[in-house]
C-alpha cells in the first residue's frame, strides 16, 4: 500500500492538512459483508410472499402469432399470469404510444409483444407458491412463434438484404444514416483529416472485432415486490440506481412515481449491469394481481441471456505521423452493437472516447449503434472505453514501431494537456495524462527490465470523462452529537457510502465514528442517479459537504442564541464553536447538538443539487506476461495500474477499485466473450463455460496513486473506479506482441486466437 | 355529519375558498387498515427470528438479594438471557451514575437491580427459538426476594409512618415537600383566597377519588430488533414516537443515537400509552447477545400490569361565589399516583388544567406526585384532564345549583375569555370557551327536553393546552409531477398521515392523489416528537405547509430559468407558474416537475422547526342516562360533544377522534378501573375484567365542530383529539345526578358505587 504521489500537494490543500481524508479506516459496512449479515434481495421474506419465473423466447428472431395462457392460469397453485396486455390496460394502449411512440419499444423490449428479438426476450410471467410450480406453468403457455432468420453480426446488420430487427425504425429527416438496422449514427470531425494524412509520414490502420462480455456480478439479478394496496408499491431491488428502478417501473406500468417506494438492498456486484429495472416491473404486476409479495431471482442462465452484457463490437483506425513523431490524422469507424433494442448509444459514448489520450490536429469518429439479435446492450464498467482503447492503442503501439520511436516517448509527444480540443470538441480542463505517464515511468515495474523467452511488457493509457448528475444527502445531528448521514446513492460495494461519510466528517470536524450513513429509499431521500460513471463519491459528496455546511450554519445561530450574540460572530473549526466577541465562550459540537431541540428545533438538512466540475481521469496500465507456445495460454506476471484519481479519500478503498476493475480488463483481453450459435443462442451462460479470471489467472496488481486535484470538488476527487479497466485489453495485446512478435485485433485473446495468429492453427 | 360552525368564517379566511382543507376524501390509509395489508410490529418477520420474554416480579414491593440466571442460560434453545447487568458493562456503571444521576431510576424501572417496585416490574429477559421456550426458561431463574408491604393508597403514601419506596429520594433544598414517597410537588397562586372565600355567600368543598384505568389500544406492545452489526440496530416498534424509542434505547444501553433506525410500523392505537420504550431495549440486548432478530409481544396481561396506565389520583376542590353567581375563589389539592417510578408530573399537569374554563379572581393549586408500588403513570389521551374536570365541574354544578342558577348560565357568567389570566399564570390567547358554550346550547340535544323517570341530563366543559413540540417534513417533487411527503409523525390511527398531506396538497395546489405520505424512520427524516398532545396535525402540519412553500419557491426558480427571467416575477397559484412580464407564458406544476432534474438538480426540502402559537381546545360534553334503580346500571342514552377545532382539516376524520375520545370518557365514567389486591397484584388483568365500553355500551356520538381559527396556524388549525375525552366523566356525573339527585364523587361510576350513593348496599 504506497502512499499517494501528491502532485503540487501543498501548493493544492493551502497547507491545509486533512483528518479523515486521506487514512484508512475500517469500511462502514465491512463487519456485516464480512460476517454475512448485510441484507441482499435475497434475503428479503416477506410473509405469504410467493415466487415469480419469466418465460423467455426461445428463438433470436420470431414473430408472435399469439400467446395463450389460460392452461398455465388453470393450473392449481398458479396464483398470477402476466404478459405484454398487463403492462397498460387495453384501453390505454393506443394512447400511449400516440402521446410517447418511444415508450413502445421500452415496453415491447420488456414483455415482447409482436416479435421476440432475441433468446432470453420476456414473453410472460408466473407467480406460483413454489418456484418449480411456477416453472411447471411456464410450460403451459402455448405460444405460436414464426421463426426469423436473425441478425447476428453488426457488419451483417448492414447490410442491404440483413433482415430487419425493428420494421418501424424508419429512415427520418435530420438523422443521416439512421434506419433499417441502423438505431443511432454519430460524427465528429476536427480539422482536415484528408490533409493530416497527406502530412504524414507513417500511417497504420487496423482493424479489430471486440467480443460481447458480461459484467459477471456474483449476484443474480433479484427483485422484492409488495404491493400493498392500490397507492402503495414496496420494491426491494438489486440495483444501482432506486431511482432509476422507480422510473423505468412507474412508466412500464404506469402509474405516479410517488406510489412507488424502491427500497436498496446491498447489490452483490452491478458494474453498470444494474441501473434498470429487470424483474421488478413483472414482480410488481403479479404481486398487484395475486395480492401477496412477489419474489423474483434470475439463474445464471438468464442472468447471461437477458441483462445487459457489454456491446460487442467492430472498429477500423487510422492514424498517421510525422517522422518526428507528432501525429498529423486520426479517424476510426465504430460498428457497436446496441442488442435487440436500443439504450443509450454506444457510438455516442465511443466517438467521446476514441484517441483521447492525444492531442489530434485533424480527425473524424464515425459511430453506429446497429441492432441485432442478441440481448439489449448495457453499461460495463467504462463502457465502450475498453474497447476503443484496445484499437487506439494498439495502432498507437505500432505507430510507434514504425517510427522507431519509443512508445512511450511518441506517447508523451502527442499527448493531450490542458487546452487540447479532443475531436469532439471538448477542451480539457486540467487533466493529467503528462503526470500519469511519467509516473507510470518512475515505477520499480517500469525500471526493472523483463527478461526470459516469450516474455513482453505492454503499456497502454486511456481516459474516462467520470460523470456527475444528480445527488441529495440529507444529515440531522443528533441530542448526543451523533450525526445520521442519508444520501440516495447505492454502495454497489465500492464503499462509496465511507468515501461520502468521510467527506461529511471532515467538513464537521467530528470523527467519523460519530456518521452514520444509510442508503435511503425512494421516498425518503431526494432523487439521486445511479452509481455509476464513478459519479458518487464526486457527487454524493459534494452533496454531502453542502449539507455538512448548512448543518454547521445553523449550529451556529444556536451557538449564537445560547450565547445571546450575533451568529456572524461564531466560528466553528477543530469542532469547536468559538467568537472573536469572548475568547471564554467555547462549546463543542456536541454541546451545542444537545441543546438543539430546545433552541428552535431539530437540525436536518438536505442538500439535492447537480454538480459542475467533474474532474475525468486517466489510467495507464503496464503489463508483464509470458505466452507458452505450446498452448497460446497468456500468463500474466506483473501488473501495475497508475492512476490520476485527483484525490484519494480512502486510499485503501480506491487501490481496491483499481485491482478489480484490472481483473476485469485481464478478463475482457483474454478469456470472457459471449459465444454464440448461428440461431443466436449464447452456447456458454454459465460460470463453468463463460470464463472469468480467478485468483489463479490474476497476481496482486500494484497501483499507483497520483492526485492532480480536481478543481471542482472541494477536496479534488475524480471519479476512480471505472478509468483503471480501460487500459489492460490494449496492454495485455502489446505485451503479447513484444512477447511474440504478432498483433491480435481480436478480443478476447484466447489461447486458440493466439495460437491462430502464430500460424500453429492453420 | 353536519358541517363545522366556522365562526366569523368570511373574515378569518379573508374570503379565501379552500380546494381540499375541509374536503372528506378517503383516508391514505384506509384501503391497506380494511384489507388487513397495513403491517403492525406483529407482522414484521425476520430470517432467524426468534422470540424473546421478560420475567416480571411476582411482588409489588420487594428487595432483591440476587438474580441467578446460570439455569436459564444452560436450557438447551435459550440463546440469550440479560439482566440490569446488560444494560451498562459493569466497568461503565459507577461512572454513569456519577454523571446522570437521574439516569439510575429510569434504568432500575427497565430491569430491577435492589428492587422490585410492583408486580411486573421487569427482573429478566430471555430468548429461545420458541415462545414457549422462552417461558419455560424464565422458570429457570432464581430471584431471592425479601417482600416488603407495599404502598397501594397515595393518602397512605403521604403517611409519616408508610413504607419508602425509593430511599434515595431524600428531601432536597429548594423542593419542599419533595421527599419520601413524594417526587414532586407544585403549587400555584393568584391573588388571595382566603379572602375571595370570605367575600363568597356559597362555598362548596369536595373530595374525589379517581381509579387508575388502561389506554386499552387492541396491539399489544411489541417489538422487533435486528443488531445487525456493531453500528447497526434496527428496531420495529410499536410506538407513537420512533425518536422517543431511539432515546430510551440509547439512553439505556447506552450506544450512539445515529447506530439506531427505529422504523415504525403501523401502531393498533396507542393513546399516549405508548410514547416511551416498553420491550425495544429488552430486544435489543437480546439481539446483540444471540445475534438473531428477536421479536417481543405483551400477553394482554402484561400491557396491564407493566406498561404505564392513566394516573389514579384523590382531589379534594373547594369553590366559592356570591349569590350573583360570580365566583370568588377556588382551591384544589390533588395528590397523583406518579406508579413505581417518576415519569411526567402529573401534579404539574393537573395544575394547569385546574379550573381552565373559568375566571377565578382567586386561587391556590397544590399538586403532589406520589411513588407507590403500581406501575408507573402514563399519557392517556388528555392527561390529567378528565380527572380534574370531573372534580371542578362537578363542584360547579353543585354551587349552581346552591345558588339557584342554571348551570349554563352560572357557567357563563365565569367563563375564560381572551386576556382572563388562570391561576398558573397563562393568559389566555383567542380562545372558544364561550362560542363553544354557546353552540352546546344551540344544539338540538340541549333544545330537547328529556323526560322520564331516572334519566338525567349533564353538561360539562374542559379544555386541553395541546401540544406543538418539534417537527419534520420533507418534500420532494418527481419527474411525473407526483410528490412525496416524508415525517417523522407516526400516524396513530388519527388519520395524521392525511391530515398532513391535505395541507400540503393545498399549499401545492395540487390534487390530494398527487401526495403520498409516508412516515419516515429516525435515520431517514429529522427529529419529530410524538404524536400526543394533539400537536402533530398543527406542528407537523406547519412543518409541511413551511416545506410546501419552500418548495414552489424552487419550482418558481426553474420556471424562471426555463423562462430566462428573474424568478422574483414567477407567481405561482391555481397549480399554475406565471409571469407578470409576459400573459402567454404559463406552466403547470407538473410541466415545471417534468424538468426539474435538468434544470440544475432534484428539488428536495426539509423543514425541521417547533413552531410557536399552538391553540388550546374546548370541549362540552352534553349526556343524558337512565339509571336502572333495581342493579344500579346507567345506560347512556344521547350523547353530543361540542368543540372548539380551530379548523377541521377533513371534518369527517375529526369527528371519528371525537367520537372515539367520548367513548373513552364514558369507560372512564362508569367501568374501567384497576382493581388491586392488597398486595398490590391486579385483579382485573384481562378484557373480560377489565370492562371497557363496547357498541352496546355507547350510542352514536353527535359532534358540532366549532371553528374558531388558532391565529398560529396558517389555516386555523386547533389540536383536536384529546379535548372531547375529557368532560364526558363530569357530565355523566351530573347527569347522575338529574336522574337520582344523588351525587358520586369516585370513578368509575359503577352500578355497585350507584347503588351504594343510593343507600341500596348498606
């Protein structure tokens, strides 16, 4: 655990030295994950609560000639049978989709209707006292499908004759490209690229196919529902985000948003896979129509086949450079797959993220988010930034290979600083990539050579912009001095709920054993997005310091009005309240919190704001490993992650996120991919098939903490979870490379890929 | 359901219509309470969950010699037993005596350490898997007792030679009279009543002896503990006050308030008897020892004998006047059983209400609370009050009589008006003594005679202070226009929870449906007392109306930068947004909502407050009864209870607290009342004894709501549940008294206490 490398500390904090910020203490929620009492969905029982099973659509592509299910409603035991008509009531559907025509796919996407559009689709829902009793009724609905050819590639989705996924998704006026497969295009463009290319001495352009993965939480996908009566429904939900389970919920069904109370459970692992609603739509339903809890838990199997893996995809680069080294073009082309249905857009999220690192004179991104038929794309961790990252830098690399230069020196030439205009128009605040790379070249990793046959080292950097959107905490101080601490955002176990309390103590100048936060639900606390985009110890502790400084503004006009003088004339600091206008008049923050009930009231404030200021992040991953020839296995032998996280508040919490979120990139760069067969059903949807890194596949990752101070948060926090997983797929590729002389343009980069690309598979 | 009689309405309002105070929609909670869904403290079931029981002293008076637990804690499926011993480690003890003092007897009234102070006084608790088990353990328990004769009578209490309870209670400098078996003595004085006696023509003194009775709710008091870790307790409570819990609990094991969530449940009515922690200490000592959930329910019997009944008490009233029917002087001395342990004064308590309706030129108020071996005295509905209304009331209808005047009118030639100082000092606000007077004589009851042999007709008023106290409520506003309500009020079965919503609905000028209450848990919403003293539809209600306008204020803010104009020009009213600087610029509540979230953040607000200008209360009671002359029985016949509610949120609600309350003053009047033996155990422990008044016992109650706005409310609002329980004992009493000519100076008025006044029993 080395201590952070502060990068102009002293001239940052104003000599200013933190309490809480900065050391280590016990996580908040670390004695009961450990001993096994933190509350999942799972544990959730409710009395006479019953168990609610999906049917899925068997077949990637299929018409819905009608769903029958009155033999599964007769069956004995079967209490609830729900399909797409539960959703609205009948009367209520053309209406709807003439005042919100984008609500049809939403729905559709959520009970297939008309089509199924991909295996896994949700055709209907059972409630039953026992889940193999309602399992047993899920045989029972009789469902008349017509099969489809489906779509299964995105460059096939392109094509003139590709069937196609959605018949109303109609070229539109304004929207260039867009239409048939075809859900979103993008463009940017910066300068001349015909003319950056003409400069150029050296160009590389490659092309590389990105597989689909999984998030892969531990936790299943699980949903709680109560509908308790006709204005009131409790949902416990695994989940990122309450308030986007409430939203997705309160549009599906319909009804007001504020009959719906989402109640957080601790979610074992999301890493973006859990920020909608999945079985708490269908749960609701039942429980509303059976009249008892619903209890819903995904198997792994749909956890696979029916969330929201990571969008596979296909990217061509072009980058050209000037003997000296300085990049004169860059384009690329991103085919993502955007699944079944659209979501957000993927081309969107690409095109913001492609040569980031660099200071590009002339470029242009083109992006398309195409459907086929597979499950709707979703978040993972940094989404799209692992896979543009892997193609960037890979040509970057071998730019640099040409050129005779040293990556690293060609990386340091080109790279962006503050003022770069990317190329789709951002221009960077301060932002530490010059910082990031050369401490990433101070380390022991860096400066110890690597040696031995089949061996190489990679490096490779990205970027991730973090996210801010909208956060409330509330704090009320308590008779003996004790502080509750409320926000909206879920701890998805990045103990993100320490981070926001630790930001809270500090600004109270109390110790944080005298915090307590909770996560509260729907009802209870102002809206806050998702955890997510590695927004909430930025954000929800912005939040959390704006209270903390109302609540010390009205502890001083109790101090004042215990004292009978002005409350401009009380200071508060080390937690004591003081005035210039006695030097005897001294109470501590306990003191004063105990006679708060009785000089005015309680003391509880909320702070629900959108912050400004988010500070983006870069990571650089450097890589060791050892290929054996015999087998294309890749061992990997060291790793180490640095990275500007702008400033540390549990340095223990964030070295933590920086080696899981390098186990993910390891796992995406060399064993996990969906794999597919030509009907479009996932072959490998287990733990057994689908291969994550174990402990085996994965040695300690050293990081490496550098703070260049975000200026817009108080104490200089960048978002830290999500840029450490961008880098590794392309660093892992370069090792390999340096390792065996060969490039892979393929992820994941399995034994069988390298064996191929070494010529030993014919 | 007659409408309320607004008084001076046109000018109070100034003209103002209201859209939903004074409406009668259906209650928030009225589907869930009829349809068995709303969850009580019973219903809470917890994985792991086990039982927990309390062993109780079998003697009213008795030293403790020791407490061997060792059997219990070997029984096989007994998984935790505490004693005193729990409550503070051993080390902590002699320290925290030292510091909190008064902190001794509130630990040794939880669980007994020297000794047992009357029968049910808590001695152990143990857990075990089963109820049964638990029970079987307590058998296990050897307490070696030395049994002292008990102290039942408070005029024996007062005896130099009685029995001490607490040796402790030494007399102290500067509290005479305290000492002994006396925890506390007032006395309040104005101007000379030995002269206004001498100034009288007819002076009438009584003595009164009032029974101790139960609050009689249906739930018995139960609880439920989750420690789930170190820093985290959770309880379910059975409770008018999750804070009030959090408090005790805090206070008695003791840990940090911020470490307790007290989540409240559903309470199956309460009526003050619930207002303090009864089993969630217990169970949270047990949950911690055998780290499981630990769910405790009362048997009837021990919400008898150990929670806190209505203070028995002895009065003894003396009043004089002149034969113009003024009156010239009063004095009272009233001695209350404070129970085994000292909680509230009720001495204090009945002071203030002492004489409350009338003008009294001179008086002296003397009040001493009492320790016996009973359990210790609790809030019931309006504390104090029917006990000292029925001993002033029926003395001043005793002098009226004397005097040859109507009740009425001798009443009205003394009533308190604004400006009349009472004998402790208040001066009276704008208060309803004779709007409400009035209205009782304008009622058709009162305009229609009553004939027949051995039926009376009575007539009583009372007032009650109410209560404000702090409270919290926050708003937030959703994207689809929906608003959440959040307190820390419990709704006790008062319909509070729309009472509070309807003010907030019509400050937001939105449709009621729009508003979902909810009740918050200590953690998740700011500080709020009680529900008692009927403060919570006034403070409570403040504290939305103060959230509400803060609110629009924000809504008014986005509607101006929406509009890019200064906000100072948004009006808001008629659930429309618009601008003086522009006619066609208009936006709806929920068109403003829909872009709060990206319009700079969410709009969530709290306000957390004790407001000033709570509104006393007035109620008559007017009762006529037939005595049957053979048994001694009284059959009430008529029954009409008249009130000053300042403003009736939903009239339809406040006519359910007044129909409720009379009903409670009827079992007060003539059945419910502890029976002792002499050693002090209760007779008459279950609801077959214990004789409450049921559906034959009670005719339809007639209310007339009397509106005379409290001016410290924004819409008039006067606590209304408590002032109509406290009349009806006099006013059956002087009904009595019309049927027989024969007057009863104890409660209840039982047939065989009717047959004895009557000379029927010897």
């Amino acid at each position: 655990m080395s201590e952070p490398i502060n990068q102009k500390d002293d001239e940052e904090k104003g000599g200013v030295h933190y309490k809480v910020i900065g050391s280590r203490p016990l996580a908040q929620d670390a004695v009961d994950k450990s001993t096994g009492r933190a509350a999942y969905t799972g544990d959730i029982k409710l009395p006479r609560m019953i168990q609610g099973k999906i049917l899925r659509s068997p077949h990637a592509h299929a018409r819905i000639r009608s769903i029958d299910t009155s033999r599964a409603e007769a069956l004995t035991g079967v209490l609830a049978v729900v399909t797409w008509r539960d959703l609205w009531p009948a009367k209520d559907l053309a209406n709807q989709e003439r005042v919100k025509p984008r609500y049809s796919h939403f729905r559709d996407s959520y009970f297939a209707r008309h089509k199924a559009l991909y295996c896994g689709h949700p055709i209907a829902a059972v409630a039953a006292a026992e889940p193999w009793l309602a399992e047993e009724a899920l045989k029972l609905i009789d469902v008349d499908y017509e099969v489809l050819p489906p779509v299964l590639d995105p460059l096939r989705a392109l094509e003139k004759d590709s069937p196609i996924l959605h018949e109303d998704n109609i070229p539109k006026e304004g929207r260039p490209g867009v239409g048939g497969n075809v859900a979103f295009r993008v463009e940017n463009l910066k300068g001349d690229p015909e003319t950056g290319f003409a400069q150029a001495e050296v160009i590389v352009e490659r092309e590389f196919r990105i597989g689909t993965i999984h998030q892969g939480y531990i936790e299943p996908t699980a949903a709680v529902a109560d509908w308790t009566s006709e204005r009131q429904l409790k949902l416990w939900s695994s989940t990122q985000s309450v308030f986007f389970v409430r939203r997705d919920v309160a549009e599906l069904l319909p009804i007001p948003m504020a009959h719906i109370q989402v109640i957080p459970t601790e979610p074992g692992g999301s890493f973006g896979g859990k920020s909608a609603a999945f079985l708490e739509p269908a749960a609701a339903l039942l429980s509303r129509k059976s009249g008892r809890p619903v209890r819903m838990v995904m198997s792994r199997e749909e956890v696979f086949t029916a969330t929201v893996p990571s969008t596979g995809c296909f990217i061509r680069v072009k980058m050209g450079a000037t003997r000296l080294g300085r990049i004169t073009a860059a384009t690329a082309t991103m085919i993502f797959e955007t699944g079944a249905y659209r979501g957000l857009s993927w081309a969107a999220g690409g095109a913001r993220l492609m040569f980031a690192p660099y200071d590009i004179p002339n470029g242009r991104i083109e992006g398309y988010d195409v459907f086929v038929n597979k499950p709707k794309s979703g978040s993972f961790r940094a989404p799209n930034a692992p896979q543009v990252t892997f193609a960037y830098e890979n040509v970057i690399d071998e730019l640099s290979e040409k050129l005779g230069l040293d990556p690293m020196e060609f990386r340091l030439r080109n790279v962006a600083r503050q003022g770069t205009r990317k190329i789709d128009g951002l221009v960077y605040p301060r932002i530490g990539f010059m910082e990031t790379l050369q401490a990433a070249m101070k380390t022991d990793h860096y400066q110890t050579p690597l040696q031995g046959p089949c061996r190489g080292r990679g490096i490779a950097c990205g970027w991730w912009p973090n996210n801010a959107l909208q956060s409330t905490c509330s704090l009320g101080v308590n008779d003996d001095g004790s502080v509750n601490l409320i926000t909206g955002s879920i701890d998805v176990g990045s103990n993100a709920r320490t981070a926001i309390a630790m930001q809270a103590a500090e600004r109270l100048s109390i110790p944080l054993a005298e915090i307590h936060p909770l996560t509260g639900d729907t009802s209870s606390i102002g809206y806050t997005a998702t955890t997510g985009g590695s927004r909430t110890t930025f954000a929800t502790g912005i939040a959390a310091i704006t209270a903390a400084d109302e609540l010390i503004r009205r502890m001083r006009e109790r101090a004042a009005l215990l004292w009978n003088i002005d409350s401009s004339t009380v200071a508060y600091g080390e937690g004591t309240f003081t005035t210039d206008s006695d030097p005897a008049k001294r109470l501590t923050f306990k003191e004063v919190a105990a006679q708060v009930l009785s000089t005015g009231g309680p003391i509880f404030v909320t702070a629900s704001l959108e912050p400004k200021g988010v500070g983006s992040a870069v990571s650089v991953c450097l890589v060791d490993l050892e290929v054996d020839p015999e087998t294309g296995k890749v061992a990997i032998l060291r790793c180490t992650s640095i990275q500007d996280v702008g400033r540390a508040i549990h340095p223990g919490h964030v070295e933590g996120q920086i080696q899981g979120a390098v186990a993910q990139g390891i796992g995406r760069a060399l064993s996990e991919e969906y794999q597919f067969d030509d009907q479009g059903r996932l072959l490998n949807r287990s733990f057994l098939d689908y291969r994550m890194p174990t402990a085996t596949d994965v040695p300690l990752i050293e990081t490496v903490l550098v703070e260049v101070p975000n200026p817009g948060h108080p104490y200089g926090v960048r978002g830290v979870a999500e840029p450490p997983v961008v880098p590794p797929p392309a660093a892992v590729a370069i090792a390999i490379n340096r390792a065996l002389g060969i490039r892979l343009f393929e992820l994941p980069m399995t034994p069988e890929r390298v064996l191929r690309a070494m010529g030993k598979l014919g």
